[in-house]
C-alpha cells in the first residue's frame, strides 16, 4: 500500500529514495497501475450504452461500471484512442470498448453486441441527417480551378488595395504627429480667441440689461439680426400707436391738468393747449354770464383760468 501520511521512517534517506512511494516500492496510483508495464491502467468504466454480452449473452443496461484495464491504442490525428477492457460480471467473458475520437462516441469492438438505440430523426417523422464531410466522388478539375482563381482575383483586386489604402492612410495619420498637433493647437487658438470676444461682447451686453450669466445669447447672423431689426420695428410702431390712442382718449383730462396743477411748463404744446381751454371756458363763462346766479364751478373755473393765465 502507497503511503498516505507524512510519516518519514528513520531508515528513509531522501538522497536514495527519493520519494516515500519510492522507499516503499509503491506507485502513486498503487494497485491500479499493477498492469503498468504493459501500459494499462485499472480505471472504472461506465457503459454508455446497452449491451448484450457476447459470451453469456445477457442484457447489460447502460451504466454499469467495471474495473476496465484502459489502454492506448493509437490516435485520430492527435488524440488518443482508447480501449477499455472490461470482465462480464454475470459470467468470465471479457468484452472491449473503444473511443471514436472522429464520430465522438463509444464503440463496441469485441466480445458484445451494441443495443442501437441511436436517434434516427428520418425515422421519426424528421429529416435525415447527412453527412457534413461530403461525397467522396473526385473534384472537377476546372471547378477547383475556377475557384482559386476567384480566390486570387478577389485578394488581389480587393484585399489587397484595401489593405494598401488602410496602410496608406495610417501612415498619413503617423508619419508626422508633430506637425499635425501644431496645426490642430493652432486651429484651436484661432477658435478660442473668437470665443472669447463673443464672450466679452455677450458679458457687456448682459451687464447693460442685468440678464442673468447662464443665458445664452444667439449667434449673431444676418438672419438674426433682420429678425430683432423686425422686431424692434414692430415694437415701435406699437407703442406709438398705444401713445396715440392714450393721447386722443385722454384729451381733455390732460389739457386740463396742467392748469389745476399751475404747470410751470413753458412748452408750446401746453400753452396751445391752455389757450384753447380758455377760450372754451371764456364762452361757457360769457354764456352763463347773464344769470345772476352763476354756477360756482363756472366761475372756480374762470378764476382758474385767470390765475392760470
Ligand atoms: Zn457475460
């Protein structure tokens, strides 16, 4: 038996042993590598399939595991084959099973029978599965040369052009990296400074309105400025046609005001405007002269009109 612990007996000297399976005569993998010499190794086996032992023929169901002596016996390209070698546990026959690396199943070789219970979809109301690795008939010559020479048009009238143009313009963007980021630095120097004067123009014109920092002003074009022209244009004829309206609405009041109010002012406006009052009050006065009884707002208003004479 192989040693499983670390107990290193006083005789074991590593220079000679070198290991302690060693010192004991032991392999690693111990009784299963009793056939080693003759490259086998006990391993367990699963069936993957059902089968029929060959020599007792019994039924033996799929998964029933064996001590198989398992042994390389070749390679499909670079993996190996297998062969497991497995004892009937119902009688002393023995049965073999082999990998197949290129179909990626088990077979059977020797010794029993392969229950077929493979999926057959034709079989089952499907289509049938062919095989992807094509017919074995001969290639036709001058197909297979149409081909390639397909081939070699299309590397040669497109790859390789494509390729070349990608290189071409790689080259381009590398070749001088200094130059190309002076250009750029320059380009946004130039950009910067047009930047910052609109900055400072937009800055004189928010300080003069007290517009909030955050708005934006519009890019000055000449679409915007016609449209603001318009509608300054528009906004002027308005308030002279609202002053207009509030000058003929409010005649009358207004000419009067002034004089209640002894205006100082010296215009020619108002003092036409005074004129006209009196003149006004001057008949309605002469009018009402003849009664004794004058009305007192007549005559507060000749006396107003006198002082404001
Ligand atoms: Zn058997």
């Amino acid at each position: 038996m192989q040693g499983f612990n670390k107990y290193y007996p006083p005789d074991y000297d590593g220079e000679k042993h070198g290991s302690l399976n060693a010192y004991r005569g032991k392999h690693a993998l111990g009784d299963r590598a009793r056939k080693l010499d003759q490259g086998i190794l006990i391993t367990r086996f699963e069936l993957p399939f059902n089968i029929w032992c060959g020599t007792c023929n019994n039924h033996i169901g799929m998964g029933v595991r064996y001590n198989a002596e398992k042994k390389k016996i070749g390679n499909y390209y670079s993996t190996p084959i297998f062969s497991f070698r497995c004892k009937c546990h119902l009688c002393d026959g023995w049965f073999e099973i082999q990998t197949d690396p290129k179909n990626t199943r088990y077979v059977v070789t020797s010794g029993a029978r392969q229950k077929d219970e493979d999926w057959d979809p034709e079989e089952n109301g499907g289509f049938a599965v062919h095989d992807t690795e094509g017919s074995a008939a001969p290639v036709d010559p001058l197909v297979a040369l149409e081909k390639s020479t397909d081939a070699q048009n299309h590397q040669t009238k497109v790859q390789v052009p494509r390729l070349e143009s990608l290189m071409d313009v790689s080259e381009r963007y590398n070749s001088d990296p200094y130059s190309l980021s002076l250009k750029v630095r320059k380009q946004f120097r130039d950009d910067k400074k047009v930047r910052k004067e609109k900055e400072k123009a937009d800055t004189v014109v928010k300080d003069r309105y007290s517009l909030p920092t955050t708005l934006n002003l519009v890019e000055e074009d000449e679409a915007s400025i016609k449209e603001a022209k318009e509608q300054w244009q528009k906004g002027r004829k308005e308030i002279s046609r609202e002053s207009k309206r509030r000058k003929l609405t409010f005649e009358p009041k207004s000419s009067v005001i002034p004089i209640s109010s002894r205006s100082s002012s010296t215009s020619k406006a108002s003092s036409t405007a005074v004129d006209s009052l009196r003149a006004r009050v001057l008949s309605n006065t002469a009018a009402r002269r003849p009664r004794p009884s004058s009305s007192a707002s007549a005559s507060k208003g000749k006396h107003l009109v006198i002082h404001g004479g």
